[in-house]
C-alpha cells in the first residue's frame, strides 16, 4: 500500500512548498493537496513549477480537496460549483492528480433525505460525465457530522452505488467513520470496491455527534478501532493502493512541522503494516 500526506496536517505551519519538499524527504508515495493553500503558493511559484517538482521526484500528487458543499444548491450556487469542479479537472490534469475529493452539503436546513440522494446522485453522474474526459477520478467523501447532508458509510455507499459509474467512488476517512457511529458491520456490508481512499487518523474519546476535525489525533494516541477497520478491508480482499493521513489538530500546528510529518508517517505505518505491505 503506498502512503500519502495530505496538507491539512500542517495546514498552518508549513506552505505547500515545504511540504511538498518535506514528504519528498521523508518517503511518502504521495501528496493530498488542500486547494484553500493553492493561492498563498502560486503567490511564488507557478503551476509549473509545481509539474516540475512531481516530474522530478518520487512523490506524486494524489488528490485536490475537497470541493465543498456540491449536492442541493440554488441554481446559482449550482453552476459555480460546476465551474469549480471544471477548473479542478484541469489542474488536476495539468500536474498529475488522480483524484478529486468531493463532500456534501453542511446546513442546518432540515432536507429530506430522498432529495439529499437525488441531488447527490444527479451532481456526481455530471462530474463523471466532466471527469472522463480528463481519465480522473471523483470520491465522494462523506462528513461525520450530525448537520452534515451525507454522514455515514451506508447513506454514501448507497449514492455511489445508483451512480454506477468506474470514476465515482468514496473516501474513506476513519474520523468520519467513527464521528457518526458507522460501524464494522456497516463496512462488511458495503461495497468495498467503491473505496477510492483512505484517509487514516485517531480521535480523542468524546461522544458521537459532538466530535470534531479539531480532536483529531496521531494514529493509535485515541479510540477508533483502526485495526478492526484494516482486518476487516483485508478480509474483504481490498484492493485500494492508497491510504493518506489528515489530521486538522491546532496542537500540531504549533509543532514543527517536520516533526508533524515524521510522527504522522510513523504512525501510520506502525498501523498499517500488520494488516498491508508498507515501505518504511
């Protein structure tokens, strides 16, 4: 399995740059980049510089993240996320990212859950439309969170599944899982090769429906079942390639963020290695 970092980890105490530079250093496969540091990078650098950089060393990039808030909009709000998800595509082309991550709508606007699959199904069958062109991959990642519009594994497995189409596929992040009570059972169950990729972390012990990105922690320093969740996707014959840490904990990002990034690849590996083959 290769690994890779997503950016969100030192979100404010490192630029893109650096840590790009750093995961290079420090042998991971690949890179998540958080689109909301995008700007503060081509601020000094351009596009590419960016290709060039991938072009020339091991690490690669994996996914731009994430295009908020796509599904049970206003028209208007509609067609400037399509413009969004269509300049995405193009530099996700451009440098080398397989993958977009997508997430659904936060409100506390109470939607029918018909109307929440619908609009999620018929905004995903025209990213597919859109990402075929491009031969990138959509995943769909849904939110742990009691106002979040998509927030469990069964609800997202089920609009992946009536898309029925190769390039539209989940994110499978372990805060998420746990944030909203999905369970090992609700992952036997699902589709296991909707699973696009995996976005690996621990959570401090509070309540379900309380937790947030901000309780987020180091893989093994907090409750989720993290290997039950690895038994069971290699039980199932996984056959995912690509498993990414996130953490958004303000702790880290007082830490160095070289440390931030050791820590985290030596966590997650210490995880990952009894249940898939990891390079150190």
């Amino acid at each position: 399995m290769k690994i890779g970092y997503n950016v969100a980890t030192t979100k404010e105490n490192a630029t893109l740059q650096e840590e790009m530079e750093l995961c290079e250093k420090h042998g991971y496969d690949f890179i998540e980049i958080q689109m909301d540091k995008l700007p503060e990078y081509l601020k000094s650098h351009s596009l590419e510089e960016m290709k060039d950089f991938f072009d020339k060393h091991h690490i690669k990039p994996l996914s731009l993240n994430a295009l908020q808030f796509f599904n049970n909009r206003t028209p208007k709000d509609y067609k400037l996320v399509l413009e969004t998800f269509e300049e995405w595509l193009s530099i996700a082309d451009y440098i080398g990212a397989q993958y977009i991550v997508v997430v659904p709508l936060v409100t506390n606007q109470k939607i029918l859950n018909k109307e929440i699959h619908e609009s999620c199904v018929h905004v995903l069958k025209e990213f597919s439309n859109k990402a075929t062109q491009y031969n990138i991959n959509v995943a769909l990642e849904f939110l742990g969170a009691p106002n979040a519009t998509v927030n469990t594994l069964k609800q997202a497995d089920a609009i992946v599944e009536e898309v029925n189409e190769k390039n539209i596929g989940l994110v499978l992040d372990f805060f998420h899982f746990h944030a909203m009570g999905s369970n090992i059972t609700d992952l036997k169950k699902s589709t296991i090769n909707n699973l696009f990729l995996l976005h690996i972390n621990d959570v401090d012990d509070y309540p379900i429906g309380v937790l947030t990105d901000e309780d987020r922690c180091f893989p093994g320093y907090g409750v989720i079942d993290i290997e039950g969740i690895l038994s069971t996707l290699k039980e199932a014959d996984f056959k995912g390639e690509f498993i990414s840490i996130e953490l958004f904990r303000p702790e880290y990002y007082k830490m160095k963020a070289e440390d931030v990034i050791v820590k985290s690849k030596n966590t997650m590996v210490d995880k990952i290695r009894p249940f898939f083959p990891v390079k150190a």
